[in-house]
C-alpha cells in the first residue's frame, strides 16, 4: 500500500458527507482504488474503487506535494 498524507479540510469532510460518504470510505479507495484517470469536468485525478461497506465511488483530489493528496470530492457512481 503507497503512503501519503490526505489532507482533510472541514468543508470536503462536509461535502463527502452530503454525499453518504465517511472519511474512513475516501481513505479506503485512495489508498486501494482499482482505477486511476483524470476526471474529464476538473483534468484532476480520479480513483475508483469499493468502500469497506461495498459501494463503488469515485474520488476526485489534487496532489499537493510529493506525499500530500487533498480530497476534492467523493461520490458513489
């Protein structure tokens, strides 16, 4: 498993949870995502993947350094 930093503001904690999501969910797929593109809205990346609980998500984020990622959205597709 890659280590980084996730880099949680207290706006996109609020926004995953409008979407149904924990922050535990988020963490989940970005660090065990089955797929990595670039989101075609935003041209940031996007990860896919299955949350402990089963749903299937898509994590948008920016990375901010080398070992810094900051969530931009989460929303189960």
């Amino acid at each position: 498993m890659p280590w980084f930093d996730i880099l949680w503001t207290d706006e996109i904690e609020r926004h995953i949870a409008e979407h149904g999501l924990t922050l535990e969910d988020v963490r989940h797929v970005l660090w065990n995502f089955d797929d990595e593109d670039v989101s075609r809205s935003s041209g940031r990346p996007i990860r896919f993947g299955m949350t402990p609980g089963g749903l299937y998500i898509a994590v948008v984020f920016e990375w901010i350094d080398d070992v810094t990622i900051e969530p931009v959205t989460a929303y189960e597709v």
